[in-house]
C-alpha cells in the first residue's frame, strides 16, 4: 500500500511535468536595451501625387542581427513643410508640387529619404543650362515645356543655369530661350526622375570688360546704427577676365585678406548684355567677401550678388545683399549697424 507521502510526492512530479510540456511555446525575445543598432532600413513610396499618403516603415538592425520595427518609437521630421506635411509616426501626404526630406532618428542612428510631389504618370527633371562651351552657365534662361496635353509647364533657370521643373509628362520637348542665344529645343524622352542638362549656342560676343575701374557702392534701407558718412563708398578695381569669367580685385584704400587672399576679391561672368558679380558663395566653395579696413579698427564687410548692364563705358545695376559695420578689437567684434538695399556702378578709367 503506497503511504501517503509517496502519493503526494507522485502528485508534485506530474505537476512539474504538466507545467513544462503544457507551456505554450516562447516567442522570439526582444533585443536588449543596450544591444548597438548597426543600421536602419527605411522603406516606403517616395514619388506621390497631391493629396495621396504614404506610409514609412522603419527597421532598426541589432547587433546580433535582430531585426525590430521601430517604426512607432523613432523621431520623424520633415525638410519641407510647403509639399509634404506629417500625419502621425511614418505617416505622410503630399501637399504641393515640390520635393522634400523625410528624415528618421532612432538610437543613434539616422537616415533620410527623399518625397517628390508630382500627378500621376508624370516627372520631376531638373539639370543645368550652359553655353556651348560646356562651362558657363545660361543665367535666367526660361524653359518652356511642350507636350501634346499643353500642360502650360516653364520655368526660369537661377543665376548659376540650375531649373527644375515638377510634373513632366514621359515625352515632350522643352524650348529654351535666353537674349543673346540661339533658341534651342531639346526632346525629352522620360520613364523616370531625370537629370537634363541643355547646352546653347551664342549669337552675339560676349562683353570684354577687363580694365581698371573706380567702383562706387550706394547703400539705402540702413538701420539707425549705421554711419551716414559710409553709406557711399568709392574703390579702385581691376577686372580680369578669362573667356567668360571674371576676376574683380579691389585695390584702394584698403582691404582684409585672409590665407586664399580673398577679403578684396568679387568673382564673376560675362554676359552678352551684361556681368554677373558674387560677393558670395557664388560658384565657389569658399566665400568671397569684401571686407574694407577702416579706421579704430572698424571694418565693412559686403556680401551678396549683382548683375551690371553696360552703357557706354559704364556698368551699373542693383546690389542684391548687405554691407555691415563692425568694430573688432582684440578677440572681440561688436556690430554697429547696416544697410541691406544696395547700386553699385563700375567707370573705366
């Protein structure tokens, strides 16, 4: 006769047996907390009509290899608020005609991607417009789109020949004029985004403009603080050019130069009715501005952009920018006003 101990004993076994092959099976453990993210895999649709939505899905790869949606945990943004707008964690519509940034943290990592808003079964194509020598760009050509819906698309190349144009159906031709130029139709055969570049031909010579110059800057719109007695100032100039390009290096009175020997220095191009000036990032990586050295350690600095018509023997136009004035002494500037409307005007001597 089993005693009683021996069946309780019996009991406490098939309880323990129960509970291990009852279990329901365990699923796959989350990652810990403090397993590294090696990277991100951001998915979802990046071309979109107005008003459509899309929807991102965010992975987060671990480590060990794990793989989490960390879509709903990540910090979401937008580049361009005017085309696309947000509508929760990942979520999106398409608001205008335009492109911009979707960009995603999470951890310590980050990854962005791109939305273009355009209609349905159309392009976006951008690119640059260039002289036939296949530098100098077409500043303010104007692209007029042709295509059998008379979708009506054109727009104007920038300073630098860059356009884009949003909603290009797969085959059209786009007219190209610009004063001074040939005009010029180049076909657009399209299945995708694409990157046009359209190349013009000269009819008339370019300027010659190279010489010495007196340079007068007339400043208005200035804030009280700035000197009445520097809102005209009067320089000596020397222009070289090479082909289409030009080099303005103020000589008098006196100017800042730092290591590239850029302080008196405006870059620039020569139109057919016209210069282009930048006292700015321009075309180049590193801004030349023009920082005149003044008394008590007081100092202009000017920067901006302008195109100059010629007269007789004058190049005049507006100044699109700013002069500053500043005062630095020792490790310390201290800013004292400026004047943000702007002519300027190039005599030959």
């Amino acid at each position: 006769m089993r005693t009683l101990s021996s069946i309780r004993g019996v009991a406490i076994v098939l309880t323990c047996l129960l509970a291990v092959t009852c279990s329901p099976p365990a699923g796959p453990s989350p990652p810990p907390s403090d397993l590294a993210v090696t990277s991100l895999e951001l998915t979802g649709q990046t071309t979109l009509a107005p008003g459509a939505t899309a929807e991102f899905t965010l992975i987060a790869v671990f480590a060990d290899g794990t793989r989490t949606d960390v879509t709903s945990k990540a910090i979401w943004s937008i580049g361009n608020l005017n085309f696309v707008a947000s509508q929760g964690q990942g979520r999106f519509r398409a608001v205008a005609l335009g492109e911009a940034s979707v960009s995603v943290r999470y951890a310590t990592r980050s990854v962005t991607r791109e939305i273009v808003v355009v209609p349905d079964g159309t392009f976006r194509v951008t690119g640059r417009v260039i002289a036939d020598d296949g530098v100098t760009p077409v500043a303010n050509a104007h692209i007029q789109v042709r295509d059998l819906g008379e979708s009506g698309l054109a727009t104007d190349a920038d300073r630098n020949g860059n356009y884009r144009l949003y909603g290009v159906r797969p085959e059209s031709d786009f007219v190209v004029t610009r004063q001074g130029f040939a005009e010029t139709v180049q076909p657009v055969r399209i299945d995708k985004h694409a990157a046009i570049n359209i190349s013009m031909v000269l009819t008339a010579p370019r300027l010659n403009v190279a010489g010495d110059y007196t340079v007068s800057f007339d400043w208005s719109s200035c804030t009280p603080a700035y000197r009445a007695d520097l809102r005209q100032r009067v320089y000596s100039a020397v222009v070289t050019q090479t082909g289409a390009q030009i080099e303005v290096r103020f000589t008098e009175p006196a100017f800042a130069r730092d290591y590239l020997d850029r302080g008196n220095l405006m870059d620039g191009r020569v139109d057919t009715d016209g210069i282009y000036l930048f006292a700015d990032r321009g075309d180049f990586s590193y801004p030349p501005y023009v920082t005149e050295l003044l008394p008590d350690s007081f100092r202009l600095v000017t920067s901006g952009t302008a195109f100059l018509t010629q007269s007789g023997n004058r190049l005049s136009g507006p100044f699109q920018g700013l002069v500053a004035l500043s005062r630095k002494v020792q490790n310390s500037e201290t800013f004292h006003g400026e004047c943000s409307t702007g002519n300027i005007s190039f005599e030959r001597r």
